[in-house]
C-alpha cells in the first residue's frame, strides 16, 4: 500500500472547490488574425500610395515604420506558427500513446494467458518441492528432483520477466530516437504478444523472416506500435480459424519490407481508399476506434517509409509497411 502525503492545512470543501472554480480566470481567448492578414496589408498598401504624394524624407520615416510593423507581424505569425505545431506534436505523441494502451486492452485476454501459464508451472514445482523437502531424508533421487524444479522454476521467471520486458518495452512513452535493430527481433516481440490469443482462436502465425537482412536504423518503439497494430487487425478480420503470415525482406539496395497477411474476409472495394481515414472502420461499435491505421500511416510517414494494402474480397489483406535501412 502507498503511504500517503500528509495533508497540511484544512481540506478543501465543496463549497471551496466550486468558489475556487468559480474565481479561477478564464482561459485567455485566442489574440484575432486579422490585423496581420487585413490591417497589416492594407495599411502597407496604404503607405505605398502616400508615398507617392510626400515628401522624400516623410515617405522614407513611413516606410521605415511599415516596414517595422510588417517584421512585427511575421514575428507574431511564425510565434503562432510554431506553438501551433508545437502543440500539435505534442497531441501527436498523446494519440500514440493512447493506441499502444488501447492494444495491449485489446491482447489483455492473450497476456493473461501468457503469463498464467508459467505462474501455474512455477505453483506446481513448488508444491512439490515442498513435498520433497518435507521428507524426513533427501535421497539423492529426491535432490536431482529437487535440482529440476529449481531449474524450472527460474526457467518460467525468466519466461515471465521476457513478456513483462516486452510490455514494458511497448508501452512506456519514449522520445523518438533512432536505433540500430534487427527486424527480426522487433517483429518477435510483437508476435509473441498476440500469439497466445490467436491459437485460443485457432489462428496460426507463420513466420517467414529474412535471416540475411542486416539491422536498420529506426525508432524501435514506433516501429513495434505498427507491428502491433497491424497483427491486431489481421487477427481480428479473421472470423475463425486461419493463418497470419508474418515476413521481412530487402526491396533494393537501401529499403526492407514488412508484410503482414491474413486469411481473412478481405477489405471491398470500395473501402480501400478510405481504410487509412481517421476513425474510419468497419467493425461494430466498442470493438475498434479507426484509429490503427491511420495511427500507422503517420508513424511509418515519419519513419521516412510508406504503407501499403492489397486485398480482395474473401481472401483476405496484405499490409506492406516499406522502410530505409
């Protein structure tokens, strides 16, 4: 149990609350544009023509002043400018890490799996190396017993600790930073997190992996996000049982490919173009958001790759996600 701040001064009631909420100042409005995009203008164009009518020394303070007041508002709109993208950045990185919760939500029941299984292997070894150890001698039978357990046991703790890692490794909100990695160890990770759900279903995933592809240079996290996301879709477009087929391979001398394919109903049509819309989806309500793939083309965008789909009705998707080594 967490132990709790201690609590200084009187707490705050209700009443205080709504007063407090009721005094506090309003976000400030957003400063209008129109003096840079009407006033500014004008009064420059203004400036132009009284210009031709003054005096020399009059028309150079005048356009020393506009002049001044043009640099003013290009300041003013670049500032706008960059704490708009800025922002936008920041909501950027909030998005992605609400779909990397949002699809460990959707694996929960596979993870759950995963993990109870070497926790009800490691019970089981225990209770009989307690029987074991409550012997009134340890034969020396009973002692290699005993050896195996306790071998198997830290077999399943380090089992537990790879799929905890993995998790951790997904979920944690990371800076982008570019890394050298292995394709083959980035796909794995994720596989492995949906493989125990999708056997549950009767969905089988091959994998066909590129040993010679050397390490490329991304961000790791990202990546795994797209991985991830497209594993999910291709689990879920499969009604019952069937295959995913996961693969890497070289497309020229400084790209690399990763396919994810299902045996699935396939994508119609007309649905095509719009499967990469924000909160376009074709699953029932509470089921997806239309998020994932439109999630995927912006962080395969920003990884310098493209993505791509193939599919024809009742026979199931491709999704081919391209990147530079």
């Amino acid at each position: 149990m967490k132990d709790e701040a201690p609590h200084n001064g009187p707490l705050e009631t209700p009443q205080a609350a709504d007063a407090t909420a009721q005094t506090a100042p309003p976000p400030a409005a957003p400063r209008p544009l129109w003096p840079h995009l009407v006033a500014v203008p004008g009064g420059v164009a203004v400036a132009v023509l009284a210009a031709l009518a003054l005096p020399i020394p009059l028309a150079v303070i005048l356009a020393m002043f506009m002049a001044s007041l043009t640099a003013w508002s290009a300041a003013a709109l670049f500032a706008r400018i960059r704490a708009s993208e800025t922002e936008r950045c920041s909501l950027d990185a909030q998005l992605v890490q609400s779909q990397k919760l949002a699809a460990i939500g959707e694996m929960s029941a596979g993870i759950a799996h995963e993990i109870n299984n070497p926790m009800a292997i490691i019970a089981q070894e225990s209770d009989w190396m307690t029987h074991l150890m409550s012997q009134p001698e340890v034969s020396p039978e009973n002692l290699a017993e005993l050896k195996d357990s306790l071998a198997e046991i830290v077999r399943q703790v380090d089992r537990c600790k790879t799929i905890t890692h993995n998790l951790l490794n997904f979920s944690r909100k990371m800076e982008p930073i570019l890394q050298e990695e292995h394709l083959e160890r980035i796909m794995e990770d994720m596989v492995l997190l949906v493989e125990k759900e999708a056997r549950l279903k009767g969905v089988t995933i091959l994998r066909d992996y590129d040993a010679e592809l050397p390490a490329i240079r991304t961000d790791v996290p990202l990546l795994r996000q797209v991985i991830l996301n497209l594993l999910i879709n291709a689990f879920q477009a499969i009604p019952g049982a069937g295959t995913i087929t996961v693969s890497t391979r070289p497309t020229g001398p400084s790209q690399v490919a990763i396919a994810v394919a299902d045996t699935g109903a396939g994508i119609s049509p007309e649905n095509m173009s719009k499967i990469f819309n924000p909160f376009f989806t074709t699953k029932p309500p509470g089921v997806g958001t239309g998020l994932g793939l439109s999630m995927c083309h912006g962080i395969v965008d920003r990884l310098g790759g493209t993505i791509t789909a193939e599919s024809a009705p009742g026979q199931g998707a491709t999704f081919t996600v391209t990147l530079p080594r």
